[in-house]
C-alpha cells in the first residue's frame, strides 16, 4: 500500500505540475495577448490622433488661406476706392469750372445786354438830338 499511496502521491504531484505548467503556459499567452492588444490600441490611438490633427490642421490651413485672400481682397478694394476718389474729386473740381464758366458767360451774356441798352439809350439821345 507504501508504494500505491506513492504512486498516488506521484501520479498528484504530477498533475499539481501539470497544472502549474498549464497556468504558467496561459499566463505566458494571456500576457502576449494583452501586450499585443496594447502595442495595437497604442498604434490606433497614434492613427486616430495623427487623423485629428491633421483634420484641424487642414481646417486652420484652409482658414489661413482664406484670411489671406481677404486681406489680398481689402487691399485691392482699398487702392479702388482711392482711385475713385481722386477721380470724383477731378470730376467736382471740373464741374466747378464748368459752374464758374457757365456763372461767367452769364455775367457777361448780362453785361452785354446792359450794353445793349446803353447803345440803344445813347442812339435814342442821339437820334432825338439830331432831330430837333
């Protein structure tokens, strides 16, 4: 029965080493598993992020440019609007001279008819004097 009750005790001890091995063996996996499921969580994470960044990159790029064109936009309206101004201000200093012109044709259209009537008055005089 010694060597039964050994055989026993041989046959346990070596499950009990089976089972430990087993267990060591499936930590060993379980560990590679979660360690590759990390390093790909890590990677993906990294994509996503990168992916991010590069979305609000393109949208603060795109900003940029356009920020650009407006700014390229407001100098060109800018010189316009200079330019229009000179050239109103030329058309209002010549319409003044027209104004002038026009104000001094009719003062002298006015002083020739004052003229007129001063001749047509000094021929009256001269017309009666000669007749009587």
């Amino acid at each position: 029965m010694e060597r039964s009750h050994h055989v026993e005790a041989g046959s346990l001890e070596a499950s009990l080493l089976q089972m430990i091995n087993d267990h060591t063996h499936a930590s060993i996996l379980q560990r590679e598993n979660t360690e590759k499921a990390k390093k790909e969580a890590i990677r993906n994470a990294m994509r996503v992020s990168d992916l991010l960044v590069n979305t609000v990159n393109g949208g603060v790029q795109q900003i940029f440019i356009n920020e650009k064109r407006v700014e390229m936009e407001i100098r060109a309206l800018t010189a316009t609007i200079m330019r229009f101004s000179k050239q109103t201000d030329q058309w209002l200093a010549a319409s003044h001279a027209i104004n002038n012109a026009v104000k001094e044709i009719g003062d002298f259209e006015n002083w020739m008819k004052t003229m007129e009537l001063d001749c047509k008055s000094i021929s009256a005089a001269i017309c009666n004097i000669h007749q009587t």
